[in-house]
C-alpha cells in the first residue's frame, strides 16, 4: 500500500492487486483526511475488504423464471419428451408456489419449507416437488447462475412414515432401477423384493424416532433367509436393503450417525443400509443425469454396511 497526497490536501490510500482472470494489474483506493497511523490502518482494512471483493466470483441476479428457462432449454436437448414434459411441469408448478419473479438468491430454506407446507398438499407430494427443485438448483450452481446453494442442506425430505413412506420409495426404486412393484403382494414380511437381471432385491422401508437399531437390520435379515428358504435362489445374488427415514422427529442437521456395530453388523449379513436422504441424493443423481440407471444399481449392488454418496 503507498499514500499519494492530493491537492486539496486529502491522501489517497492505494493498492495493488492482480486480476486472476485476465493476469492484469488493478488498483484500489480509498481517500482520507489525514495521514496518519490509525487512517493508514483503517486503510489497509477497508483496500483488503475492497480487494477480497473485486476478486469474488461475480454471478448477475437471476429470476426463478430465467432459471427454469435455461433449465428447460437444457433439459429439452437431453431428455425424452415425456421425461422433459414431465420436469418442466413440475418446475411451472415450482414458478406458481414460490413465485417465478423471485430472485433465487433470495431464496431460503424457511422461505421454501413455508410456501410448500402452505399448499396443504400430501407429502409425497411435496417430496416430488422438492427432488425437483434441488437437482434445479443444483444445475443453477453448477453451471455459474447461482453463487450458493449450501442452505438446501437445511430442508427436510421425507416427513412420512408408515404406508406413505412405502409409497414414495416406491415410487423412487421403479423410476431410478426401472423395476415393477406394482404387482408387489404385502404378505407382512419384506416391504418389497424385484428382480434386476441375476439379482433379487429383497428390502424393509421403516421411519422410525429413535436410531437406526441392530433389530432393524436383524428383521431384513429373517425376511432373506425366509426367501431363500422359500426360493431356490443362491445367496450371493441377493441385495438386501434396508432403507431407513431414522430419528425422523430431529431436523437433519441434528441427527446422530448410524451406529458403528449396527454398521459392521449389516457388513457381516451382507447387507446395506440406506438412509432416506441419502436415496434421494442418488435418486437426484440419476435424474440429473450425473449417475446412469446402471450406475445406480451398480452402488446397490456392490455395497454393504452404510451407503454414502
């Protein structure tokens, strides 16, 4: 930093910084009265806030409308048409609940939860619309429109429990693997078992308050014996699935881990636990076209203990 004096007697605190960008030489200034060791040191302060400032990423303000559009011309390139029809739908019904003039920085995690909650709509529902506006977002973040995203860890997914839970999981597990439950009989032991190729996915879907216990991943294992039991079918061509919403009265960011000896005991039964959120970040995965249909059987397959993405 130098001083220069100017001529109605005030000095000019001046400093030089290098644009990363274009590897050329800047200035930043700030004037004051006097020339003194305080005022040099506010200087130096108010140069290296001004510096930091000029060399953080600058991303223009966008509208949710302008982000759905070049979403929509994105996604209409790169989908099927009824996969595209579909996305854009549910992000015109996105515009309508939080508002399509809303800046997107302006977004927040309250402000999201509150208008959703406010359309009195079931929370599968709910559910579908939020894996929709997190992968948009997500594109937004990715591709330089939008600076932070880092509050979406903030909101809760998956509120259900009992037969809604089942149903949105389903939901999930048919449009992310490509299987069939809708020929799936409830005879009260496993929550769903599908055939991909070789392999038999035999699993239980529960959303339970405390963590997630060794009973838990005890029960999964009776329901493979009791296939194989039943079934002419060699063990090593079981997935066992135990997918899990746990301590679903906390907000996420409260939650305690999976415990260590549950974990290494899904190990030794040669099964895999996976948590609700982390489902749905495959399942956004797969729908952002990050991961194939085939990538994400792959993680299912080739996976014991705790799933972690």
């Amino acid at each position: 930093m130098w001083v220069e004096e100017l001529k109605n007697g005030k000095y000019k605190f001046v400093e030089r910084y290098t644009d990363p960008m274009t590897g050329k030489s800047k200035r930043v200034a700030v004037v004051m009265d006097k020339n003194t060791a305080k005022n040099r040191k506010m200087a130096a302060l108010t140069l290296s806030d001004k510096i930091e400032s000029a060399l953080a990423p600058q991303v223009d303000r966008i509208r949710l409308k302008d982000l759905v559009e070049l979403y929509r011309k994105e996604q209409v390139k790169t989908l099927k048409q009824s996969t595209y029809r579909r996305n854009i739908a549910v992000c015109n019904t996105l515009m309508s609940i939080l508002g399509k003039d809303i800046y997107v920085d302006k977004l927040t995690a309250g402000y999201i939860r509150e208008r959703f909650l406010g359309t009195g709509r079931e929370h599968s529902t709910l559910n579908e619309w939020m894996i929709r506006l997190k992968a948009l977002l997500r594109w937004g973040y990715k591709n330089d429109y939008i600076a932070d995203i880092s509050y979406l860890g903030k909101i809760e997914r998956l509120y259900t429990s009992g037969d809604e839970l089942v149903e949105v999981i389903f939901e999930i597990l048919e449009k992310m693997l490509g299987c069939n439950l809708s020929g799936f009989i409830d005879k009260k032991k496993e929550d769903f078992n599908f055939k991909i190729k070789d392999k038999v996915f035999i699993g239980e879907i529960k959303g339970v308050t405390p963590n997630v216990k060794k009973l838990n991943v005890s029960q999964l294992d009776v329901h493979v014996q009791e296939y194989l039991d039943d079934n002419e079918e060699e063990n090593q061509n079981i997935v066992a699935l135990l997918i899990i919403n746990h301590q679903r009265n906390k907000p996420i960011t409260e939650r305690e881990k999976v415990n260590e000896e549950v974990i290494k005991l899904a190990k030794r039964n040669g099964s895999l636990i996976v948590e609700t959120m982390t489902i749905l970040r495959l399942f956004e995965q797969y729908l952002s076209k990050e991961k194939t249909r085939e990538e994400c059987i792959d993680i299912l397959v080739n996976h014991t203990g705790l799933l972690e993405i």
